[in-house]
C-alpha cells in the first residue's frame, strides 16, 4: 500500500520562529490533507491540497504531487501551534481512504 | 451548530465485555469513517461506510463491528474479541474528499 513519511518527527521553535514541514508519499494520489492535532484530541483540518499552494494566515501548503511531496510553513509561530502535525493521502480515487503518516510533534516555547 | 459528536468522551470497560462508541453527523455528509489512534501514532482507518446500509472494513478491522442505518450515524462496536482494545476513536465524515473529525472517545480497558 501507499507508504506516508513525514519529517522531521519531532521539531522544538522559539516563539515567532519559521518551521517548514514534510511529507512524502510513494504513490500518486488524489486527496492530500493536512491536519493540526491538539493536545486534547481533535484534528482541526488545515488544507486539502492534492496539488497547488494555499495559504491561510500564518500557515500555507504546497503539494508537488509529480514529485510527490507536500510542505506546510508555519511562519511566526505561536505556543497555540503546538500539537502533531498530520499528513494523509487517499489510496485510490473515490474511495477517500485516507492513509494517516506518524505526524510532527511541534512545541513552540515562550 | 454542523458539525460531528462523539460520545462517551471517556470510556472505560472490563475486559470480555462489548462496548459501543457513538457517532453522529449534521452535516449531510454521504460518508463516515472509524479510525484508531495509539500513542505516538498515527491514525488508522477501521471501517467506512459510504452510503446508508453499506460498509467497507479497513485495515485493522478485526475485533469490530459497525452498522449505518441512517445517514446521521455510525457507532462503533469494539468486541471482546479486539485483543488491544485501548486506545484513542475518532470518527469522521466527508461529503466529496474531504475528512472532517469528531472530537474523539478515550477508550481504556481495566
């Protein structure tokens, strides 16, 4: 099946630091979303972003899906922005299966 | 509000015995997923189902069960047969390809 990497794993900043995030997937896909995970739980959506660049607030994405990648930026980053970091992809199209990578921990000190 | 509900937010349960977690969407959304999350990882899909009274097993199907009577709600059964039955269940729903999340149940087995 699809294989999600998504690097680093673990990532410490300085608030108001820049931070750039990867994730790299083995196959082609339709649906690629980025998901902030707070510390009580919930996945928050970021972007849906099979291909292109988006950009909300301090947050952006691009996916190259010939290349298969996508980044997402986090600019002036807030204590707020602390939690995991996900990436998923579809296997398939029409199905929205999506295949979770293992995330970025983020802690954004004071 | 629209949005997705999940509950118990907690749930604990002896060992042997079957337990359900609820889900429920106002969101008109066609599709609802299960997924499971352990510490440190990331999410893995359960069951789908994409229309009322249809559903598909996902990748760790085994000690589940799931039913979709109506389009509003897909709980979740975790049997005794689920050998690792701990861990964090979210659902989810979409209408195209999009994944929007509940907030999750804390299932913990004593």
């Amino acid at each position: 099946g699809i294989q999600v990497e998504q690097s680093p794993p673990d990532l410490i900043l300085q608030e108001g630091a820049n931070s750039t995030l990867r994730c790299n997937f083995s196959d082609s896909v339709n649906n690629l979303q980025w998901f902030h995970q707070n510390p009580w739980g919930q996945l928050i959506n970021l972007f849906y972003i099979p291909s292109g660049t988006k950009q909300n607030g301090r947050l952006s994405a691009t996916t190259v899906a010939t290349e298969r990648y996508s980044l997402l930026y986090i600019s002036s980053s807030q204590t707020t922005d602390s939690g995991v970091y996900f990436c998923a992809v579809d296997t398939q199209g029409g199905s929205e299966k999506l295949v979770f990578g293992k995330g970025t921990k983020l802690t954004v000190n004071p | 509000d629209g949005g997705i509900t999940q509950s118990p937010k907690y749930l604990f349960r002896k060992e042997g015995q079957n337990v359900t977690l609820s889900c429920e969407q106002n969101l008109n959304h066609d599709a609802m997923y299960w997924y499971r999350q352990d510490p440190g990882q990331g999410l893995r899909l359960i069951y789908y189902s994409q229309i009322v009274n249809d559903f598909q097993k996902g990748d760790i199907a085994e000690g589940y069960s799931v039913s979709r009577e109506k389009k509003e709600s897909f709980p979740l059964t975790v049997t005794s047969a689920q050998k690792n039955p701990t861990a964090f269940y979210l659902c989810a729903s979409s209408m195209e390809y999009e994944q929007f999340f509940g907030p999750g149940t804390r299932l913990t087995v004593l």
